[in-house]
C-alpha cells in the first residue's frame, strides 16, 4: 500500500500535483453537468436547510459546497452525497439508495468526492471518546451520548470499533479509492475529478469546552486526519486527479478557533442546532470558493 506523500508547493495551493496518468484540466462551463459524491462532510447535516424535500436520511443541505459551488458557477448539479456513506456505497447499493457511481454519466465534465471517514471510523471514535466525560457533559452532550449508547447495545456500527484504525482498513481504503478513480474515469472519461479531504476539527494545540477529549484521544484523531488525508492525496496521485486539501485550508479554523469552520461537540454558548464534529455553514463556503478558484474562468 502506498502511504502518506509529502506535502508539495502546489498541496499548499489546493490543488494536488499528479505524479499519475496526465489528465487534461478541462474548463468546466457553465450548465456542465456535476456530480458530488461522498459522506456526511459532503453532504452538510445540520447546515441551514435540507437540500431535499422532503427530507431523507442522506441529510443533503442546500447549502453544502456542491451546491454552493453549482450556485456560483451555474452548474447542472447531481449531488448524491450520502451522510454515513463509506467507499462501499459509492461503489455498491447501500439499502434503497444507488450506488453514487451510477450518477455518472459519459458528459459529466466536473466529479466531486469526499469519502473515507466513516470506512476507518473517523467521527464515530471522536463521538465515542467525547462521551467518556459522562455526568460532566451539558445535556445536549449528554442526551446524544445516551443515543449512542443505546445503538452500541442495538450492535450499530461502532459498538466493534477497534481502539485506532487497523492497517488492514486502511489497506482496503485505499483499495477502495483506486477502485472509484477507476470507475469515475471509465464512465466519465472527460470529467474533471477533484477530491476533497475532510475538514480540521480539532486544534493543534489544548482543546477547549467544545471539544471535551483527552489529551490522548485527541492525539489519536488527530493522527487519523492525517492519515486520512495522506491516502486521499495518494489515491489522487495514483489517478492523476486534483485535491483540494481542505484540511489545510482550515487550518485555525477549527472547532476551538475564534472563527470555527467545524463543530465540535458541545454547541456554543446560543449556537444554533448542529451537527457534532462535522462542518458549519462558514467551512462549506471556503471550500465552495476554494474550488472555484480551483475551477479557473
């Protein structure tokens, strides 16, 4: 398995450099077709309204950075983004939804993706280790921890998390990716294909209320972002596609900061509701503009 690459000049630009398969940079024109795949850090759960009327599982909001990104440039937006999709789901069937591949067709000019978090279980073990404050925690905290309790006991998916991601999930992740590069590539030959890596949640530094982990559990997430940004930006490479690291972008703009571009786990003081550990309304507006300075004219 290839591991994690350097970080490059044009890394520190957004864009990733491709080693890979050159692909061309097509401009994407206005009322192109666009496809945007991906988890829950694309799909926006808790950003302003729901994207869907009526709402569905998917918690897609009108203004995650796919939408905010067709808005911008007048782009024919299909956005299947799905929140607690894994890499599984963009390939296969997941219950009554498609797989999110399928929404690929031969004119798609611009792919979107933002995957992976959920296959090593990413937020699911910063909710875990948030809830060990117990009694501690406001009741907002509290009430979701009893939820999350309720489903470990259920057998939901992270009542088997192990301690840190094996290298056995990474392996298949990055498998899994290779196989999406792969497949957007065959059905979409002349698609612009960008990745987006996940948002910086936790600071650099001590925490703060948001955020109750211990020193410790917040090392651990923190190495798993970097992970997970090393094997998106391989995969990329691999592929010849382009990253935005948004991971860098946010850099002191996470869920401590003074202008927080995630969530943390406790809500501000009057925050409005949210959702825990995932993006705000201001982070999916960076990277929205990010991309389209990505996009060129």
């Amino acid at each position: 398995m290839i591991k994690g690459i350097g970080v490059s000049l044009c890394a520190l630009l957004l864009a990733g450099c491709a080693a890979g398969p050159e692909v061309a940079r097509a401009p994407v024109a206005p009322s192109a077709r666009y496809v945007a795949m991906g988890s829950s850090f694309a799909a926006g759960p808790g950003v302003t309204d729901s994207a869907d009327s009526p709402a569905t599982r998917c918690t897609r909001s009108r203004d995650n950075y796919a939408r905010q990104l067709a808005r911008l440039r007048q782009l024919d937006l299909v956005d299947v983004s799905c929140g607690g999709a894994t890499s599984t789901h963009l390939l296969g069937p997941w219950n009554e939804l498609a797989p999110q591949i399928d929404a690929l067709t031969a004119d798609t000019a611009l792919v979107t993706i933002t995957i992976g978090g959920n296959d090593v279980g990413y937020v699911g073990r910063l909710f875990a280790a948030s809830c060990k404050g117990g009694s501690e925690l406001p009741a907002s905290a509290a009430a979701m921890c009893k939820g999350m309790a309720a489903r470990q006991q259920a057998g939901g998916p992270s009542a088997s998390l192990p301690a840190i991601p094996t290298e056995a999930a990474w392996a298949t992740l990055a498998v899994s990716l290779d196989r999406i590069t792969a497949e957007v590539r065959r059905r979409a030959p002349r698609a612009r294909l960008i990745f987006v890596d996940y948002v910086t949640l936790l600071p650099s530094g001590a925490s703060c209320p948001q955020v109750p982990l211990s020193a410790d559990d917040a090392a651990s997430a923190r190495a798993t972002a970097r992970r997970l940004a090393q094997e998106t930006a391989a995969a990329a490479k691999r592929a010849g596609a382009e990253v935005l690291r948004a991971s860098n972008l946010s850099q002191g703009h996470d869920a401590c900061a003074a202008e927080p571009w995630a969530n943390g786990f406790v809500p501000s003081q009057g925050g409005a509701p949210f959702a825990p550990y995932h993006p705000n309304l201001a982070g999916m507006t960076a990277i929205a503009a990010a991309l389209d300075r990505m996009l060129g004219r």
